[in-house]
C-alpha cells in the first residue's frame, strides 16, 4: 500500500471567528491588525497564559520581543504577534507551576485546583477569587473544591487518577482466559472501570 497525497482541510466551523479566536483576539482582523492592537493582546494574553497579575518588566520583556520581531519584517504584523505569542507559551511561567518557598498565594492555590481537579487552567471564578484575596478561607476553599468536583470536568479527575493509580489504563493489555474466568464479560469490564472512579 502506498499513500501519495493526504490533503486535510480546516478548521471548519458554523461562525466565524470561533469562539477561541475571540477569546484571543476579540473581534481583530489578523489580516489588518495594527503594533498597538497586537500589543493589546500580548497585554491581555499575558496573565491568563501565566494564571496570574504579570509584573511590568516581565510584559515589557514580551513587548520589546514583539516589537524586534517587528523590526524584521514591519509588513507582517500577526506574524510578529503570533511569534511573540508563542514565546509566551514556551516559557516556563507557563508550562509549570512554580510558586516561591513558603506559603502559597492565591494565584498559586487556584492553579493547583484547577489542575488537580480539572487538569486545566483556572477558570474565571477561581481567578476573580484570588484577585481579591478570598480563595484561602477555609470556607471559600471547601466551596470551590465542591464546585469543582461537582463540575462535569471533575469527573475526567476520578478516571484520570484511579486510571494512573490503579493501574486500570492498561486493563485493555490483557485478555483474561475464559477457561479460567467464564464469568468475565463486558459488562464486568466496564464495572471494574467504574467502581473505583465512583
């Protein structure tokens, strides 16, 4: 068998701009965008990608990247922008979660709740809650560890953890004998899977 040609086609969707273009972009034209519009969504993009307030030098750092990027080439300003926002997503304030020795702030406690529970970024709620200070009560705590368990997303914790824990990812390695065990079917199956993430 030989494949000479694969052509795929996309991204295909209902609406234009979709919904995680305007979450980035707003309602911009990548094609028209101006310096200061693309600096406006560095700006924004800044502490949603590092799940927390960005001091000044470091947005500066990101800026004076775009505008060199800029530099080169002044004709092609989403790609300077998309360049400068890629560069954003390879820093490690981005990739890990590394917080100074001591006490955790609020910022830091969000980003461990999200990604224990939901094994994503902060949402809105559990940011607004560290942007004032809220999230480190023992009562606000317990509240969102419930939102978030009970959120559709807490779920994919259960089956993730017992899956890793359990060893149960590799329960489809192996096929027991039916000589041995006549009574393991699907179902069966199915349930060793679920009890423990219940």
């Amino acid at each position: 068998l030989a494949v000479e040609w694969v052509e795929a086609e996309g991204p295909l969707v209902d609406v234009w701009p979709p919904e995680n273009y305007r979450r980035l972009f707003g309602e911009l034209d990548l094609k028209q965008v101006t310096p200061a519009e693309a600096e406006q969504v560095l700006t924004n993009f800044l502490p949603r990608a590092f799940r927390r307030p960005v001091a000044s030098t470091k947005r500066d750092e990101y800026l004076a990247f775009f505008r060199r990027r800029l530099e080169l080439d002044p004709k092609h300003v989403a790609e300077a922008l998309r360049q400068s926002l890629t560069a954003v997503l390879c820093s490690p304030d981005f990739l890990l979660l590394h917080e100074a020795p001591g006490p955790l702030d609020d910022y830091a406690v969000a980003s461990r709740l999200s990604y224990f529970f939901w094994r994503s970024m902060p949402d809105e709620q559990l940011l607004d809650l560290a942007s004032r200070q809220r999230l480190r009560s023992p009562d606000e705590l317990r509240r969102q560890i419930d939102r978030l368990s009970a959120d559709p997303k807490g779920a994919a914790f259960a089956e993730h953890f017992v899956g890793q824990w359990l060893g149960l990812r590799q329960l489809d390695a192996t096929t027991p004998d039916r000589m041995l065990y006549p009574e393991f079917d699907d179902y069966l199956k199915y349930s060793m899977l679920r009890e423990p993430q219940l």
